[in-house]
C-alpha cells in the first residue's frame, strides 16, 4: 500500500512562503553589492534609481514565474519547466549548471562576504577572506557530511540576526551618520558602467525565483502564489532601497565606492570602532548562516541529478546513518573550494563570483521566459490560473531584460564570467556521454 508522504505536501501557507522568500533573497549579497554599484554609477541618484529599477525588473519576471509556477506546480521548479518546454538535453545542462556554476558559485560567494565580515574582527593576513571562506565551506560541509541538521532556534536566531543588522544599518546612515555633500562626478571618478551595476543590482535582487521549487508545498497555490513573490518582492525593494538611502547618507558615492565592507564602515562612521565590530559580526554570522541553508539545499539538487542521469549515479546515493547524501555534498563541497582559490587568485572574491555566476544565470532565467511562450504554444488546453496579463508583451520585456543582463554580464564581466560560460560548456560532451551511456543500458 503507497504510504503518506511519498510526494510533496501543500503545507505552507503564503505567510510561510513569503517569509522564506524575503529570508532567502536578503541575504548577505545586499552588504557587498551597494558598493560596486557605487562604484559603476556616477551619481546617488542614479545609484538608488538602479535598486528601484531592479525591484521593477523583478516585478516582471515574478508575473511571469506567477504563470509557471500555478500552471505547472512541481518541485523541480525550472528544471521542470525547461523540461517540458525544451526536453531533457537542455534540463540536463541546467542541472549540471546549478551543481558547477550557480549553487557552487553562490556558496563561494556568500562565504567571501563571511571572510570580508569576519576580517573585520580578526584579520588573518592579505588573504584573510578567502581563507575565512575555505574554513567555512569546509567545516559547514563536514558538518553536514555528519548529519547535522540546522535546528529551527538556530535558523530564527541567524535570521534575527540579519534583521537586526539591516535595521541597525539604516538607523545609523540616516539618523546618526554625519551626512556628507551631495555626490558628483569627479575628475578622478573612474569609468561607470550601468549595465554592470544593474548585474549587481539583480543578483542582490536574485532568490525570489527559488518560490518555483516550493510550488508543490504552497496551500492554494493558484491564488497564493501571485501574492507571495509580488508581496515578496515589495517588502525586498523597500528595505533595499533605505538601506542604500542610508549607505549614501552616511558615507556618501565616492566613499561607498572604495569600501571593502561598506555596512562596517558606515557604523564606524556613527557609532566609531565598536559599532563597525559589532555589525560586522552580525553580518559574519548571517552569511554563515547562508552558506550553510545553501549548503543544504544544493546537495539536494546534486542529489537529484545523480537520481535522474546514470552518468552522475553516484551523486544520488543517500546515506541513511548520517540521513544525508554525503557524495554531493564532497563533490559540491569540493567544487566551492575550487571556486574561492579563483576569487583567491584575482583579489576580488566576491565580485570574481559575481563574474563566475551571472552569465550562466540569465541564460537559463532567459530560457525561462521564453519557455513560458513555448509552453503556451505547445499546450494551449492547459489550465493556467494566473494567465500573463497582456500576453506577450510581459514576457517579451522579461526576456528582452534577461538578454540585455545577459550581454552585460558578459561584456562587462571578467575572467570569472568566461570561465563561468567554459564550465557550461563541458556540460555539451557530458551530455553526448549520458546520452550514449543511457542507450547501452
């Protein structure tokens, strides 16, 4: 007899959902982006014109994802949508994708945030974040090898944490920071790329995509599901924006611009050395606590490829003492660690991950939108709840934004970005190789 629980349960209210999303996307990117998009935008006002820019770009393609995610509720999210609409070559690719490039690339990059943070407590030589974001990938990954699950005290407290950190931020920007001139473009202002800062704007912005693999757990997922990401991603664009507000309050462009941790300066403008400690330490604990739900949830993801493709079987077994899926958890572990000895080597950690990850992500955020058109074309009879308000031109101006981002991240990235797109592309023979491996069979 098919016992309980063999598939997933709508379990989560749109309160819930919510609540993860807003947790999931404010996370440690918004601590080190506002800086490079400081850096790339030659006024304030363009600076938070770029956030308010974002939070519109982000509307459009949550009403696209609204359409998927009801139409097709799976916890495969895109990996099912890719799948229905282009077949499992392309699927493959995204799975392969998200185990070399976007998660790995994610874990490196929270983990440099966690080392920029923890240097500011107690620096451990000229490489001190990248070495603060080794340790921390490997014991997270150890601990995770072992069983070690995050109890939900510990989830509440890292994400109190991180709210008590933003709020303390923008108390101190706009109430107790001295407030500088108005910024201008200098005579020594380096060059300014918009289109860069947008990539930064919209990976700070990036997670709320993640609703599409709870589809299948959220309550009354055809009228909750609009409400959770535009909800979601208002309640995001708010804090992004006074956050911002009171970096260029209390610190001012030009200074933003050079910051190496621009929240821990701007507290030890207001409130002097122990205030930048102790929000750097906030800071510190909330990217740990990103690094390792990101940890987690990718092994997963890992594990499921082995699942799906013959080829990576050995990603998919689950050992039952630890109750974890120990072998992606070694090989993605191992993949990270690859991925800061490159952040190490170009002294940019943060923004070499940033590089590493944004062209492959629009990529496949474009295939997404297009998808939605495809899918629209190929089952025209099936029930879409949340049909695309004036369809097409909604998904049209999502994939034209995706392609653009796409162009800038590659245009304008570096060498992370091109060894990104090389990584990709050693998935096309992998896939030739399953493909004959699962005739033989």
């Amino acid at each position: 007899m098919k016992t309980k629980g063999t598939a997933p349960q709508p379990t989560l209210s749109a309160i819930d959902a919510g609540a993860l999303i807003v947790g999931m996307v404010i996370g440690a990117g918004i601590f080190e982006t506002p800086a490079l998009v400081a850096a790339n935008t030659p006024s304030a006002s363009l600076a938070l014109f770029a956030w308010l820019l974002g939070a519109g770009i982000s509307f459009v393609g949550a009403i696209c994802y609204a359409e998927l995610a009801t139409a097709y509720p799976h916890p495969g999210g895109n990996y099912h949508y890719l799948m229905r609409a282009f077949g499992k070559n392309l699927a493959f690719l995204f799975a392969w994708a998200r185990m070399t490039i976007v998660q790995t690339g994610s874990i490196a990059l929270v983990a440099f945030v966690f080392g920029d943070y923890a240097s500011e407590l107690w620096r451990l030589g000229d490489d001190s974040p990248a070495i603060y974001a080794g340790i921390a990938i490997a014991l997270l990954t150890s601990l995770n090898v072992l069983g070690v699950r995050q109890g939900k005290w510990t989830q509440n407290w890292l994400t109190a944490a991180k709210v008590l950190g933003l709020l303390l931020i923008i108390v101190a920007g706009i109430a107790l920071a001295k407030p500088l001139a108005p910024d201008t473009i200098t005579a020594t202002a380096p060059k300014t790329t918009f289109g860069l800062a947008m990539v930064f704007v919209l990976l700070t912005y990036g997670g709320w995509n993640e609703a599409a693999y709870i589809s299948a757990e959220l309550r009354e997922n055809q009228r909750n599901m609009v409400r959770v990401l535009l909800g979601s991603i208002s309640i995001i664009a708010a804090i992004y924006l006074l956050i911002n507000f009171a970096y260029i309050h209390g610190l001012g462009l030009e200074e933003m611009a050079k910051s190496k941790a621009v929240a821990a300066d701007l507290m030890r403008r207001a409130m002097g050395e122990n205030g930048a400690k102790f929000v750097s330490f906030l800071i510190a604990v909330s990217a740990l606590g990103a690094a390792n739900a990101t940890i987690f949830t990718g092994a997963r993801t890992n594990y499921a490829l082995g699942q799906d493709f013959s080829m990576f079987r050995f990603l998919g077994s689950w050992y039952a003492r630890g109750n974890t899926p120990s072998n992606a958890l070694f090989v993605q572990g191992a993949i990270a660690l690859l991925l800061v000895f490159l952040g190490a080597i170009t002294r940019k950690g943060f923004e070499t991950m940033v590089d590493y990850t944004a062209p492959v992500f629009w990529f496949f955020f474009l295939l997404s939108g297009i998808a939605l058109m495809v899918l629209r074309r190929k089952e025209p009879n099936l029930p879409r709840p949340f049909p695309v308000p004036f369809y097409p031109v909604i998904p049209l101006l999502f994939c034209a934004t995706s392609a653009y981002l796409l162009y800038s991240s590659l245009v304008y990235t570096g060498i992370g970005g091109t060894i990104g797109v090389a990584v990709l592309l050693t998935g096309v023979p992998l896939l030739l190789l399953s493909r004959q491996t699962r005739e033989s069979e």
